[in-house]
C-alpha cells in the first residue's frame, strides 16, 4: 500500500486550502449569522474547479478521482460546512449527468457547473426521505416533451440553481420502477423555489423546496432511459457519500484544531487545562477518531473511485463513520472550550451544529447501516 499523495493531488490539495482559508474561513460565522448563502463565493469556488475534480477534462473538470475530490472536500468543510456544502451540491448534481447523460447534455451541463453555475439535485420529498421508492412528483409524456408536476424538499441551492437534476416518475402506476431523472432549468415556466428553511446548522448554505407545476421541458433533457433513475441515484450515492465523509472529516478537524489552542490557552487551577490529563485523553480520542475517519473516507474513495463493481456499502461506511466522529468530535471541542464553547464569541458551536446535518443527509445514518449490512449480508 502507498498512503503517499501524487504531486497533482498534492497542489489540488494546496489550492483548495489556500482558497479555504483566504476565501471562505474569514465569512463563514458571517454568514452562518445572516443565514445567507454567499453565491458569488460559492461560483468561484466552482470556477477554482472545487465541484468537478472528478469530471472529465474533455467536460471541463480536472479529470482525478474520488481520492483528489475528498482531499478538497476536506479542506473546504474545515473553513465552513455550510459553505462547501453548497459547492458539494453542484458536485453531487453532476453526477446523474456523468453517470446517465449524453454526451451533449455532459458538455452543456459539467462545463456549466466548472464555469460557476450551481446546480441543485432533487431526489427528496415531504413523503419520499429516506423512502425514495415513494417519490411522486410526475414527468408524463406529452410528445416530444415531458410535464413535471410535484413538490422536492430540503433542496439545497434549491433558491438560488442554474439547473435542477429532478428524479420524477413517468408512470405513476409503475412507480420507483420508473423513476427518471431529468435537467430542469432555471426560468422554465412553472418552476419555482418553495419555502426556505431556517436551519440549526450549515446555514450559509440555502436549503429550500422547489415545486414543479406544469413544468414542461424538452424531452433532450432527460438523463438516461425511462425507469433508469433508481439505479442512477444510488449509484449517484456511491461516488458522494466518501465526499460527505470528507466534508465531515474537514469539519472534525476544525473543531479539533480550535479545541487544542483553547486547551493551551485556559489556565484554570494555575496551569493550562491543557495539562490535565482528562481533557488530554478527550484530545487523544479525538485525534484518533479523525485519523481514523480520514483514512477510512480517502481508502473507500479510492477503492469507489475505480468504478469496476458496486461498492455501496464502503460508501456507507465512511460517510456514516466520518459523520458519527465529526458529531462526536465537535460535542468534545464544545466541552474543551466550556461556557466560551457554548456562546457565539466562538466557532465551537457552529462547528456543532453543523456537524449534526452529516448524521442526516445523503441519506441518515441509520439508512447508511442497513446498506453496510446489506452489504455484508
Ligand atoms: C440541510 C439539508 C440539506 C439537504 N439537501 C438535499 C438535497 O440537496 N437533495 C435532496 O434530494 N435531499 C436533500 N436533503 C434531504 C435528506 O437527504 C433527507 O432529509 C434524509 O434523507 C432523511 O429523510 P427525511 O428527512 O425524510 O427523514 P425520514 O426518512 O423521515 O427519517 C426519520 C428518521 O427515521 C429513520 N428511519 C427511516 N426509515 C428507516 C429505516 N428503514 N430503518 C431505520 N431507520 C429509519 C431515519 O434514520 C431518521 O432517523 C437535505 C436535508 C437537509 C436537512
């Protein structure tokens, strides 16, 4: 085994890190406040090539792998979850287009999101969660086009995307069976972003509803065949999972960095706290859990990345663990820091509440236990 970066990952790395840290860390807590997304911040970002690392060149990526994307990942989620949430989303809504699209939607519509615009994937329903098989927004055939009718929640960049990836049944007496994906984009009649959430966490990242009504578009802009939007989306799942282990390991990391200044720092009983030995044992277990995170994420991203044969339950494995460590971790750092960890004058708490989002979404950790132990079973 070689744990060694080539020189590419290596400068990918370095120029997600500088971006991170000039760019995004300094109005993170900003706009964690206003509850705001920063969208010109997030399309630079794309533009840097943050959101196609692993889209082909010849679609304007960097054309790496999944190991190169949760390297970047990671140093985005460590300057603001929220904020490289909202990048991982155009990332995530690339991916039914690489897996499933022709060759003119790839070049139409990955060239789109390296050039900066947001996409938004929308598998998610007020009745459909972790139930996708129970998705009823419908795409009837009319001619040469198709009509969308339904409702998708928890968005994210649902108010503010250039395009919409939407999985819509064709034929609701088939159901899941027929589950479809189609491109809808922005300021085709009938599509509107719903109700904006106000969040506990990631709130630099806008989640919304996005409601189709009578949403008509070309039948060009379906992803794949008919009934094929099932095995899309978990594939989909597949290769972004390790991402969202990443931006959870990113986040960690974050907390942990801040925890360990604190602990330097404290002096209670006439010496840092950091010279107890039960806040050092906290910060040897949370340096463990990290390392341990990290190296799971980058070893199930490689292993994913190679595409030869289904591996969903590795997927599952680092997002699910990655995003049980950053929960546990920033609970931890909230602690180290005390009553300063539990007030806004510091990031610890942020960190914490972001940190809970990575236990929920692309699926809940539960969800991701019943696909490790399909899995194995
Ligand atoms: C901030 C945010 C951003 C999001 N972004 C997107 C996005 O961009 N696109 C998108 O499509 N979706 C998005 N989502 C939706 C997200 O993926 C879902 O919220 C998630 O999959 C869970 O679905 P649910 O909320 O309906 O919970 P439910 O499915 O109702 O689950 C509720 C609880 O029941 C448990 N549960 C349910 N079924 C089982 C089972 N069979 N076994 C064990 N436990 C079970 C769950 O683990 C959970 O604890 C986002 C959500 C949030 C909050």
């Amino acid at each position: 085994m070689n744990f060694d970066l080539t020189e590419e990952q290596l400068a990918m790395q370095k120029a997600a890190r500088e971006f991170a840290e000039k760019e995004i860390a300094p109005v993170a807590a900003e706009y964690d406040e206003k509850e705001e997304m920063p969208v010109d911040l997030i399309r630079r970002a794309q533009i840097q090539g943050f959101a196609s690392v692993n889209i082909p060149e010849e679609y304007g990526g960097a054309g790496m792998d999944e190991v190169t994307l949760c390297l970047v990942t990671e140093e985005l989620g460590r300057a603001c979850a929220g904020i490289a949430t909202s990048i991982g989303a155009s990332s995530l809504a690339s991916l039914p287009i690489l897996l499933a699209g022709s060759e003119e939607q790839k070049k139409r519509y990955l060239r789109a999101v390296a050039e900066g615009k947001l996409a938004a994937f929308c598998l998610t329903e007020p009745n459909a969660g972790s139930d996708v098989g129970s998705i009823s927004t419908t795409a009837i055939k009319d001619g040469d086009s198709y009509v969308i009718n339904g409702c998708k929640c928890f968005i994210t960049n649902g108010g503010y995307a250039d395009f919409y990836v939407v999985f819509a049944v064709t034929d609701p007496e088939r159901g899941a069976r027929s589950l479809t994906p189609f491109v809808v984009e922005k300021g085709t009649p009938g599509l509107s972003p719903g109700k904006k959430e106000k969040k506990m966490g990631i709130r630099a990242s806008n989640t919304s509803e996005v409601i189709f009504d009578q949403v008509k578009i070309p039948e060009t802009n379906r992803l794949g065949k008919e009934g094929g939007g099932f095995r899309t989306a978990m594939e989909t799942f597949d290769l972004s999972r390790p991402m969202i282990g990443a931006l959870a390991v990113g986040l960690a990391q974050a907390a942990f960095e801040l925890a360990v200044k604190h602990a330097k720092e404290r002096v209670q009983f006439g010496k840092p706290i950091a010279a107890q030995q039960a806040v050092q044992f906290m910060l040897a277990d949370m340096a463990m859990q990290i390392e341990a995170a990290r190296s799971l994420v980058l070893r199930m991203a490689y292993h994913v990345g190679k595409r030869q044969q289904r591996l969903s339950h590795y997927s599952a494995m680092a997002k699910c663990f990655a995003g049980d460590v950053a929960m546990r971790v920033t609970t931890d750092a909230v602690q180290i820091l005390g009553g300063y960890g539990y007030t806004r004058d510091y990031a610890a708490e942020k960190y914490m509440r972001d940190a809970k989002i990575m236990q929920i979404y692309e699926g809940t950790n539960q969800i991701q236990r019943l696909v490790i132990a399909n899995g194995i079973l």
